[in-house]
C-alpha cells in the first residue's frame, strides 16, 4: 500500500488519483495515519456502497428481523452453517451457471 502525507496529496492531486486506481493509498498527517483513499472500483468490493445507499423506509427493522431469524433457527438447528469457502465455491459455481445460461 501506498503512503502519502497530507500534504503531498494535497499539491499533487494528480498523482493521488492515478496511485489509487492502482491500490489504496494511506493518508498521513504528522506522520500518523488518518484515512484511506481507494478507488470506486476497489469500494464496490466492500460494504462502503450500503453505507451510502439511501434505504426504503422499514429496511433496518426487516434486516434485523431477517437477521434475527436466521440467528434463531441456527441456534435452533433448524438451519445448518457452512464453512466460508464451500459457500464462496456453490456462489461462484452458480454464477458460472448461470454465465453460460445467459451466454448461450
């Protein structure tokens, strides 16, 4: 990752922008870290979008209600959990399915 100060990004913006289409960069000021530039693209990637998003009116009160359900019937036994990679695996095996569907 990239470390710049404050300062150099402020007088060279430019430079700023083309070194975070690359990787994030680490904004210092005093020689601390204050924050964090990346790109949009980099940012889809992450929850940083749903921050931002403007949300329906009830979707905070559904999520937790969705949220705690599924917390219950986990406890429950009712639904099973699985491990981080099977799940990524079925999830990209469905896109893939799903490509050749669209493609075809």
């Amino acid at each position: 990752m990239k470390t710049m100060s404050a300062r150099d990004a402020k007088t060279r913006f430019g430079e700023l922008m083309d070194a975070m289409q690359r990787e994030p960069v680490l904004l210092t000021k005093n020689n601390r870290p204050v924050g964090i530039v990346i790109s949009i693209e980099d940012a889809a990637d992450t929850l940083i979008p749903e921050m931002f998003m403007e949300k329906e009116p009830g979707y905070d009160e559904w999520f937790q209600a969705k949220v705690g359900n599924t917390l219950k019937n986990i406890q429950s036994g009712k639904t099973k959990t699985s491990e981080h990679n099977q799940v990524m695996e079925r999830v990209w095996q469905r896109f893939f399915e799903k490509n050749k569907q669209v493609s075809a």
